[in-house]
C-alpha cells in the first residue's frame, strides 16, 4: 500500500532528478571544457574526449539521481510517517 503511495512522489523526484543532472553535468562539462560535449558521432572529436564526456554524465546522472531518490523518500517519511524502501541494506546470502 504504501509503494502504491509513494509512486507519485517517485515520478516527480524522477522527473527533477534528470533535469537537475544534467544541469550539473553541463556546469561540469563547463570547467572541463568550454565547447558542448561532443557526441560519441562527431569525427573531429577524440575518443577520450567522447568517452570522458559520456563517463562524467552518466556519473553525474547516477549520482544527482541516488541524491534526490534519498531526498524524495525522506520527504515522503518525514509527511506520512512511512519508509517507502527497505529499511535495512540486505546482507549478502552465506555462500
């Protein structure tokens, strides 16, 4: 019941999560480089320039994304009292 819930939030903290990621990953890319990040297609651009610019958006997006899943859960505990996720980490099944 309480996944039913927090569905709503899910999608909203989702939808903020990828805009604010890349963002972040434009103010990034802006200290690294002041041209826009080539695509993986460009024929001028380096395939460490390619690669670097795709490792360091898709870290970015991981990490702005882990940040607001963590915030919209809290906020939906802190206004209905419930964990919408596991509450303890899972130990690993003895081999």
């Amino acid at each position: 019941m309480v996944k039913i819930l927090y569905k709503p939030f899910a999608i909203i903290a989702a939808l903020i999560g990828a805009r604010l990621g890349r963002s972040v990953f434009k103010q990034v890319w802006g200290i690294v480089d002041d041209a826009d990040p080539p695509p993986p297609t460009t024929a001028e651009a380096s395939l460490s320039k390619v690669v670097g610019a795709a490792a360091l958006e898709a870290a970015t997006m991981a990490a702005v994304g882990a940040a607001v899943d963590r915030a919209s859960a809290r906020w939906f505990h802190y206004l209905t009292g419930f964990w919408p996720g596991q509450k303890r980490a899972r130990k690993a099944a003895a081999g």
